[in-house]
C-alpha cells in the first residue's frame, strides 16, 4: 500500500530541518578542515564515537562517518582529490573510481558550464548552485552544491564541495504545486468536482459543490447526498462503477428550494494493481443548456410553422399566379375574337319591328345578372344578341366567353368546361382550367345549349345552383361569379317531353327567353344588311362596287333565306368576289317562285299560325303584360297584333258575336 501523502506544513518542516543540517556540516568541515577543533563527537547506530582528529586524513575520515551528504575535495583544475562514499553512491561508482578523476564528467552536459564557472567563483567567495549530476546512462540527479575555498597553504586552489540530494526536496515541491493547483482548481471550477474512496464516500469536493448543497457534502455516501434521478425517474447508482466508468450520463437533481437541475456526470475509476482505489465524478451542469435548447427548438418550431404557412401561401399565390396567366392567355384569346366579332358587327343591321324588340328585351336585362335564353333558327345572329347583351353589363370589362356545346365531343366536353388536372385522363400531360374558370367575374355564352349530353346537364345544373364546380380529375371545389347566356335552335320544351334535356335545367335556363326572329320576318332589314355586306367585303378583296340593282335586291327580298343572315353573308361575300364590274349580280340562282317553296312558306305560315294560337291559349289571350303571348313569343305587343292581323287568326268568341 502506497505511503500516506505528507501535509504541507510537514514538507516545510522537514525541508527546513535539511537546511540546518546542512548548514551544521558545512560549519563543522570548515572547522576541521582549518584546525580549529581537535576532535568530533559522532551519535551513530551503535551508539556516541569519538573521532580524534590528527594528521592529513582527518577531513576524508570526518566525511565518511558523520556526513549524509556527499563531501568532496578538488584540485584547482576540478580533480577530485577525496570524496565520502555517500558521493560515490549518489553517482553509482566505487569509491575507489571516483578519486582522482575530473569531477566534470559526473556533471550533466548542460550544467556544465555552471560548474566551470562555479569552481572559479569559489576562489573568491562561497557559492551555491543547483544543478543535475549524470548518475549512469541517462538518468540525472537534482542537488546542491555548495562550495567553499580551502585556506591551506600545503594545498593551494583546492576546493571543498559539499553535495546534497535535492530528489526528495523536489518531489515534495512538486506535491506541493500539485496540491495548490487541485486547491486552485477545485475552488475556482464551475463544475462540481468530486473524489470519492472504493466505496463511494466522498473525501473531498470542489467549491462548486458546496454552493450547490449550502454546506460540505464530505464523509457522506455520494447516492445518498445527491440522490440523482435518470430522465425516466429511475434512481441514479455510482456503484457498481466499472473498470471502464461513465461518460456523459444526463442526470436529475432537485435541489433544495424545489429547483430541477440537469447534470451530465462522467466518473471514472483511480486502479491500483487492477483494484479501484478511488472515484473521480465530474457534473457539469446541463440545465442551462437544456433551457436554450427548448427555446431554440420552440424558435425552430415556430419558424418551421412559419415556413410551413409562408410555403402554403407561396404556393397558393403561385397557383393564382398560374391561374391568372392561364386566364389571362385565354382571355386574350377571346378579346381577339371580340374584337373581330365587334369588327365584323360594328352594329346590329336593321329597323324592323322584330328586330328592334329583341333589342328592347336585351336593353332590359343586360344591367342584370339573369340567365337569359336567346332562342332562333340557325344563322339568325344569336351569338351577335349575347354578345350585345354583354356589352351593356357591368361585365363588359372583362371578355365575353363562348363554348360550341355542338362543336366539341362529349368526351372533351366537361374539361372544356371545368377544366382537368394533370394525369386526370390518358393524354391530359398538363392541368387545363376551364371556360367556366376563365369566365370568373364575366359572361359565359353557351352556344347551341341543346346539343349538350344529358350527363353534363346535370353538373351544368350545379353550376347554375350553386355557382361551384370541380375539376375533372380534382376534389377540389371551385366557386365562381358566371353569368350565363344560352342560344339554341332547337325547341327545348319538345326536347324535355321527348327526354333529350333535363326539364329542372330548362326551367334555370328559360328564366329570361329571347326569340330571334329568322330573316324572312323581317324583309326589310334586308337592303341595309346587303349595302353593309357589300361595303365590307368590296373593300376587303380591293374593288369598287357602286350599286345594286333592283331586280338584284326584289330577288334577295323575295327569297325565303333558310339558312337566315348567315347564309344571305355568305351570297353577297361570292357575288362580290365574282363581280366583273360595279354593279352586284349575282352567282346563286335565287328560286323564289318553286312550288316547293310556296308549299314550304304555307306551311310556315301554318306553323307559325299554330303556335301563335297555342301561346294565346295558354295566356288566357293575353297579348300584353309580362304573362302575356308577347312576352313569351319574344314579339312587342303591335308586332304580334300585325302577324295576327295577316294570319287571319281571331278569337272565337269574338268572332260569334260579330
């Protein structure tokens, strides 16, 4: 078992009691050496001895039975002429090898120099000096030397030289530092520093850990002062520790005022010959760095929630911002068209009373955001009456969109309509928003409604319900601000009864019904629609075309016009291009006076006759009001008195009475 360590007060003590002895000797040599005494009382082991002191071998017998220090004597040049045997053991050589050989060599390569001049400074004064004496190999031995003159006239320049172990001296000096820097270090240190025996008593403890209890945790059981708790809240135990301890164990501790502190303990074991001898535990305290990290993982958080939400409102703006410039590019689309549309039809031609009642009924409800139902044969220019009630609307900023339910498959119908998402079919590589999107705000014109699937009536109904719609392909619902115009040249009453169209969306798309009337009603509209046909498309193929004749516009007025204003535009476009001078003839052969044709107006006629009768019925003979058969017929009240005045038809009961 290792020796006990020495106090610091007994280290001074014993240093202390070294130097007066050595100082005693040093006294007691230069007094026999110089002749002053005559003898020497020496307490050994066996007991008191007396050395009578005589002759030349005085110093080297004094030397050798009373000094623990090693006693040498050199000639000027640094020979050693006597030395004690305790001299001879501190440098590992015989007594014999050491006399009369340089003491030079026995001094270490680096303090050599010093001893040089250490030995010419003895001629003038005693000197000390600590240096380092080779002791065989490459082993070094700390001592002092102190060194004197000897006044001898029989031995001139010689010195004696009185050598004294320091190994001892050292190895408590630096017991000594070391202590001070632990003291320093367990005073000052923030962390808790603690050293524990074999079996876990502490026996000593940093300042740290005395401020952490209010009091000294010493000669206490280390688990019982601290009662350290795991994070689950199991008990913390420092032993059994290991021979390999702990590192960086995240511990609990509750302090007295009810305060939890967080420590990362590490021990590790003090071994002896394979035997645990003592526990060195370091704490440093966790609880601080426990706090920031809370507050800088609710800081990350927040800003992931941030990030999260300024992502989600980056991504809706990007997705409005796609939309928009898909919207935008669509609109462009339909402004062009607008344009030509307005280009082609800077005005409605003609001042026939059919005309202007379609115009009235127009002016009526373009202010409105009703759903209106624009009803005529085929080319009569319904198109041209939606586009003009778009034009006297608050929404006549934004353009007017059209869809040709007749002109598109059902199959691409309803993403025309409402647009897809990508993927949402074989073929659909990129997302499409609808009319119905694009119409947001706007006017959408659904041109030959009739022709649309029973299937997209039914979502169409919704759209006219609810305002709100999903993509093909997405879950996502989509509300929007549409106004919706229809045009058809069906009769969609027939087609409810025959089951072609879904009689609930009749019903939310006749809400305001407007009646085109065909082109053979109105004749007279006929010689300025031919002089503005003409007009454009003269200038347009570069040919000047001054006049018409009458033959030329009687043929025109006389003709039935099946195909209505288109088909008459379409005539007069030829007639032009053909032309060889500048009056209009005519390529199209005109057969106003067939048979077939004279059969084909009676029957007309007769149509017309019948369903004049059916709409009088139905209103009781009404003709005014907002109930009454004009109204519903889509005539002013003077038109359909002048088409009963010509078809003859009178109401029975009148009609006895006269």
């Amino acid at each position: 078992m290792s020796k006990a360590p020495r106090t610091r007060q007994q280290l001074l003590d014993e240093l202390q009691e070294l130097t007066s002895r050595t100082m005693e000797t040093e006294e007691t040599l230069r007094a026999i050496l110089s002749g002053e005494v005559d003898g020497l009382v020496v307490s050994t082991a066996e007991g008191t001895r007396v050395f009578t002191l005589s002759g030349a071998d005085y110093p080297y017998r004094v030397m050798v039975e009373t000094m623990n220090e090693g006693a040498v004597t050199l000639a000027s040049d640094g020979t050693i002429l006597f030395c004690n045997q305790r001299f001879a053991d501190m440098v590992n050589e015989s007594l014999e090898k050491v006399i009369g050989v340089s003491a030079c060599q026995y001094i270490s390569s680096t303090d050599l120099p010093l001893f040089k001049a250490l030995l010419e400074q003895t001629l003038k004064e005693n000197t000390k000096m600590e240096l380092s004496l080779q002791v065989g190999g490459n082993q070094s031995l700390p001592v002092l030397l102190s060194a004197s003159s000897l006044q001898r006239e029989d031995m001139p320049g010689t010195t004696c030289m009185l050598v004294t172990d320091l190994t001892e001296q050292k190895r408590d000096e630096a017991i000594l530092a070391e202590e001070k820097l632990t003291a320093q270090i367990l005073r000052q240190a923030a962390e808790i520093f603690i050293l524990c025996d074999h079996k876990g008593l502490i026996i000593r403890a940093s300042q740290s850990t005395d401020r952490l209890f209010g009091r000294s945790p010493v000669l206490q059981s280390f688990d019982e002062a601290f009662h350290l708790l795991h994070p689950d809240g199991t008990t913390f135990s420092l032993l059994p520790i290991g021979d390999k301890g702990i590192h960086g164990v995240e511990v609990t501790f509750k302090h007295g005022d009810g305060r939890l502190l967080s420590f990362l303990l590490s021990a590790n074991p003090l071994i002896t010959h394979e035997d645990i001898i003592g526990i060195v535990v370091v704490m440093v305290d966790n609880t601080e760095r426990q706090r920031m990290e809370k507050v800088l993982k609710n800081a990350h958080d927040e800003l992931e929630i941030k990030v999260e939400k300024r992502t989600a409102e980056l991504r809706t703006a990007i997705s409005e911002i796609v939309i928009l410039k898909e919207r935008l590019e669509a609109e462009n689309i339909y402004f062009r068209k607008k344009n030509e549309m307005y280009n082609r039809f800077e005005n409605i031609i003609g001042q026939s009373d059919g005309l202007k009642y379609v115009l009235y009924r127009a002016e009526q409800v373009a202010p409105m955001n009703t759903t209106v139902l624009i009803l005529g044969e085929t080319g009569t220019g319904k198109e041209l009456i939606a586009f003009a009630i778009h034009g006297m609307s608050p929404r006549k900023e934004r353009p007017l969109i059209t869809v040709n339910c007749a002109a598109l498959p059902g199959n691409l119908l309803e993403s025309e309509l409402f647009g897809r998402e990508k993927g949402a079919f074989t073929g659909a590589d990129t997302r499409q928003i609808g009319r119905f999107e694009i119409a947001n705000g706007s006017t959408i014109c659904l041109d030959e409604i009739g022709e649309l699937p029973l299937e997209m009536q039914a979502k169409l109904l919704r759209v006219l319900q609810h305002n709100e719609f999903e993509r093909l392909g997405s879950s996502h619902t989509i509300k929007v601000d549409v106004r919706i115009l229809a045009t058809t040249n069906r009769d969609l009453g027939e087609e409810v009864r025959q089951g072609r169209f879904r009689q609930d969306l009749y019903y939310r798309l006749n809400v305001f019904p407007i009646t085109v009337p065909p082109l053979r009603q109105r004749k007279e509209d006929i010689p300025p629609m031919v002089h503005a046909f003409v007009e454009r498309y003269s200038r347009k193929v570069g040919k000047q075309i001054t006049s018409i004749r009458k033959e030329t516009m009687k043929a025109l007025q006389d003709y039935q016009w099946p195909g209505n204003v288109r088909e008459l535009e379409s005539i007069i476009e030829r007639a032009v291009i053909l032309c060889p001078g500048p009056v209009l003839q005519l390529t199209d052969k005109l057969e106003v006076s067939s048979p077939s044709l004279s059969s084909t107006v009676k029957t007309l006629e007769q149509a017309e006759r019948n369903q004049i009768l059916k709409i009088l019925s139905e209103t009781g003979w009404r003709i005014e009001g907002k109930d009454g058969a004009a109204a519903t017929l889509g005539l002013h009240p003077s038109t359909l008195r002048a088409r009963m005045h010509k078809l003859g038809i009178i109401r029975r009961e009148i009609k006895g009475a006269d």
